[in-house]
C-alpha cells in the first residue's frame, strides 16, 4: 500500500473513534466503512515485471480504450489509452527502464477520462524517458487527472534513471493514462483489452530500435 492510504484510513479512523465516544456506534460505522475503502483504493501489489530486450510495459492498471498513430511535434508516434476506473489499482509505474529527460505538469479540466478530449484538456503529468545504450529509444507517459481525480503524485526528478516497472506515483480516483510509443514499436494489446501496471507488455520495440 502507498502511504496516502494509511493518511485516509488513520484520519478516518480517528473520526470513527471520536464518533463512537461521543455519540453512538452506527454514526461511527460511516468512517470506518470509508477507511476500509481507502485502505483497499491505495494498494500496492506486488508485480513480475517481464525482462527482455525492448519491451514496454504499461504504466497502470485499467482498459486499454484506443490504439492509435498520431502526429506529434516530434514526429509520428503511436498512442496507447488505458482508463482506470476507481476499482482499478491507482499507482503507476515505468513504462520502461532509462532516464527521465522530461517532466511537465499540465493545468487543465477535469472531463470523464473516457472523454478523448481529456488527453489534451485534462489536468496532467506527461513524463518521457530514454532507454540506455545504443539505439536508445523514447517513450512518454502521461498521468492524467479524470472526472473525481483531484491529484497527481509523481515522486522521480528530472535525470532519476529508472527501472523497468519501478513505482512512480498515482493518481487519486478515476483516471487515464496515455503513452506515447515511437511508430516503430510494435503494438501486442489492442482495444478492449485489460492490463496491469508494470506486469502486462504493451509493446516491444525492434532489435534496431528506433530511428532517429
């Protein structure tokens, strides 16, 4: 479990407390019934993260709801979109192992994270990170805020390496993630599909890697 579940569920248990001293027992069965939910939202399970060369894992849990190829400042790209509903398991992790050349934090609405306009309109983290070694490739992902998200936790820094599946942050309640593949990767999930952070492959790029 990430830390902010035991500041929910302490809080509310405190409530509870003060609630059942001072009143009565079904008035304090409110908090702990949302403590319990709290402490479940804000899990953390354990993964096996794959190994290889070139793959991508996904970044969260959810739907993956669109596969697209895009044009980007930087060029061609390929957009996977996964939408995590406030059941899903809210942390993110790595889509790959490298070092983060990039971070921006984006001020925006709160649409339904199913809304395609939320990619761009929504409050957001868009984070891009480089494979080490030769034939280095870069893939983007962004933590984007939804209709109840009100929070973006990100914790690396700009020129942190990371690893493959390594936890990141979360995004708090109902959200999306998005990542920004390069047109050469090849894609092995499709729309419709279910995927876990840091354990399903999303893609897997060429023995070359990418172009420049």
């Amino acid at each position: 479990m990430v830390r902010d579940g035991y500041f929910y569920g302490a809080g509310l248990l405190v409530a509870a407390a003060l609630l059942f001293w001072l009143t009565s027992w079904p008035l304090a069965l409110v908090p702990v019934l949302l403590a319990a939910f709290f402490l479940w939202f804000f899990r953390n399970p354990s993964r096996t993260i794959p190994t290889g060369p070139g793959l991508i894992v996904s970044p969260g849990d959810g739907l993956v709801t669109e596969t697209v190829r895009l044009e980007t400042p930087d060029g061609p790209r390929q957009r996977i979109s996964i939408f995590l509903s406030v059941f899903d398991v809210h942390v993110n992790r790595s889509p790959i192992a490298g070092t983060i050349i990039d971070v921006r934090y984006q001020k925006g609405l709160y649409l339904n994270a199913m809304n395609p306009s939320s990619a761009d309109k929504n409050e957001q983290n868009i984070v891009t990170v480089r494979s080490d070694g030769p034939g280095g490739y870069e893939v983007t992902f962004k933590q984007i805020a939804g209709l109840l998200a009100r929070r973006i936790v990100f914790e690396p820094r700009l020129g942190d390496k990371l690893g493959r599946g390594e936890l990141v942050g979360l995004i708090k309640f109902g959200s999306r993630v998005d990542v920004l593949l390069p047109v050469e990767a090849e894609l092995l999930v499709k729309k419709g599909v279910r995927v876990k952070g840091g354990s399903s492959v999303l893609a897997a790029m060429p023995a070359g890697g990418a172009r420049s």
